[in-house]
C-alpha cells in the first residue's frame, strides 16, 4: 500500500528534499512550500521508501495536490514476541 503524500496549502514548491528510492523518516522534509513569502515544510508522516515524486521546483501546487507516493517500510522482525520486547 502506497501514501499519498499532499501539498497542505497553494503555493509554490521551492525546494525537493527527496528522489525516487530515497529512504526517509517519520518526519522528515520532502519538500518546501512558498506562500505568502513563508515557507512550510512538508514531512514524511511515516518512515517510507519514495516511489515517485510528481512535482518539479517552481510549480504552482494546490491545497490538498498529490506531490509525492510513498510505500511504508516493513517492520523489521526481532524474533522476540511482543511481550518479550
């Protein structure tokens, strides 16, 4: 299963923090966002791999526009149980 990661606000995309591949964390920028001369982050809402990125720098971007896909990365097993953890 893929996320959709969306533009919070129209403005402008001045800044790509990521490329198809990369690996990011919980939190990490992928991209800034201009509008009314202030720049807002937009973050990875989980550790993912970017699968694709669908905005270049200098677009015009909409409030709620798909600028990236995201695949979550697989839990990591440890061999424990939960109640051993």
């Amino acid at each position: 299963m893929t996320t959709s990661v969306t533009s919070p606000l129209q403005g402008m995309i001045v800044s790509i923090e990521v490329s198809p591949g990369d690996s990011v964390g919980a939190g990490a920028v992928l991209f800034l966002v201009e509008s009314m001369k202030m720049h807002h982050d937009v973050v990875a809402p989980e550790a993912a791999t970017v699968t694709a990125v669908l905005t270049t720098i200098g677009a015009t971007v909409d409030a709620g526009q798909v600028l990236a896909h995201l695949a979550p990365v697989p839990e990591i097993s440890t061999g424990k149980s939960q109640r051993e953890r």
